[in-house]
C-alpha cells in the first residue's frame, strides 16, 4: 500500500491545530501535510514534528482571498508581486520544515478577465514558484479543483494540469493529483492515475460525494491504493477528508489499508 500523511487542516479539527501532530501520531500516522502552517511558527511546527516523530510532506503557497471565496493569486493579472511574498513565505516554511512539496493554488478567473490572460500569468507565476523551490530541493505541485467546490476555479481537469505542465517546462513542476476532485468532476481516476502517474508528485483523497473518509461512498479505494501499487507510485498519498463523525473515529480505512 502507498504512504499515507494525515492532512492536518481537515484532520482533528476538534483540536487547535498546534495539537493536531500528537493526535496524527497517535492514529499511527508518520507524515502530515498541512494547508496553510502559517498561523503556527516554525519554531512550534519543528518542535511538534521532532516530538512526535512526523515527516512534514506538504504544504500550500499562500493563496490571498482564494478560501474566504475570493479569485487568490496565482493566475490573477497584477497580483504578481504579492504572489511572489507568497512564494518567499512558502519558501521560509519549506526551508525550515524540509518539506518534500510545496502546492500552488491556481485561484479563481475573475468574471472580467480573459482566460488566456490568466493561464499565461499562472504560467509565469509557476515558472517562478518551481524555480525558486528547485533552489532548495523542492519540488512544486499545481492542484486541479472540482467546480462545484470552488466555480471558476482555472485548473479543473487532468488536462489542464498537464497542458500547464508543458507550457512551464520546468523539470520540478509536477502534480498534485486530488482523487475527490478529479472523481467529482467525472474524471476516471484509475486511467487518469494510469496514464499521468510520471508527472504525479503527491496524491489526496477522500471519498465522493461528500468528501469524507475512504469507505463512506462511492470511490472504489482498494482499487485505486492496488493500482498505485502496480504503478509503483513512491510518493505520499493525503489523507484530506471532512470525517464523518469525529475525527478519531474516522480511520477504519487505515487500519484496513496501511503498510
């Protein structure tokens, strides 16, 4: 079976975050993957993963308005300078965290811009992004998001993810590759894993169509964790689900499918 890291954003939110480690230990975890750290110092983020023995797989550029339901940064015209804070806080983060990747969240087409517009400055930004996290030997993702989660979000599709992939060309950009999202917008999960598995650095899941845990819906997980078996995936697969009950509960998935 894959790797798993616990996504701490959606994971234990019973608790304040800074005591989300010590509950992913205890779930047997030996990675997470967090959001958005940056509420937390990296000092208290180094100590929690020291104390309990966690590898810190991934994290997220800071994305401006994007979750408060706003267009974000990277392929909004004239944000680049403040998606290029974003990129040095990330890479503060990383640095200091030793993160293996580091995802960029396209953001939003604003209603009054033109999509060519937006695809060539999230490739420039990207373009930036990857060069910068090379730099550190850090590799960055771009996330294809499901429509009905987040309307008008650019990146939506395998497609998209690859044909941005190709117009960057840059040799640590890769993707991120969200099961839920891709399953929601009707993608085939096993051909789309199948077929782009070289380009994929890091996997999330969680069941369709509510987004929690493996077993409470309609994906076919023991398919899907075989198949990356097969294609002997080497990287860590996410586990960012809204469990279904409390948190601590939400984990016979796990037990069943862990190494």
């Amino acid at each position: 079976m894959p790797k798993f890291c616990a996504n701490l954003s959606l994971l234990f939110t019973e608790y304040p975050l800074i005591e989300r480690f010590a509950y992913a230990k205890q779930m047997g975890f030996e990675a997470v993957e967090i959001q958005f750290p940056y509420e937390l110092r990296i000092a208290d983020i180094k100590q929690q993963l020291n104390q309990h023995q966690l590898k810190l797989v991934l994290i997220n550029v800071p994305a401006g308005d994007l979750m408060q339901g706003g267009n974000g940064l990277a392929c909004v015209p004239h944000q680049e300078q403040a998606f290029r804070m974003a990129v040095l806080q990330a890479l503060n983060y990383a640095h200091e965290l030793d993160v293996n990747c580091v995802n960029v969240l396209a953001g939003r087409q604003p209603q009054d811009v033109d999509l060519l517009d937006c695809l060539r400055t999230l490739a420039a930004n990207l373009r930036y992004a990857a060069e910068a996290f090379q730099s550190i030997g850090v590799t960055t993702t771009l996330e294809a998001i499901n429509t009905f989660d987040m309307p008008r979000f650019l990146i939506k599709s395998v497609v998209d993810m690859q044909e941005m992939l190709e117009v960057v060309d840059h040799p640590t950009l890769k993707m991120q590759f969200d099961c839920y999202h891709m399953a929601r917008m009707g993608e085939d999960i096993i051909d789309s894993l199948t077929q782009y598995i070289a380009d994929i650095a890091h996997i999330q899941f969680a069941d369709i169509p509510n987004r929690h845990q493996p077993l409470t819906g309609e994906l076919d997980f023991n398919l899907i964790f075989n198949t990356l078996d097969a294609l002997a995936y080497k990287g860590y697969c996410g586990a960012e689900y809204r469990p279904l009950g409390h948190s601590v509960d939400s984990f016979g998935w796990f037990e069943r499918y862990r190494r």
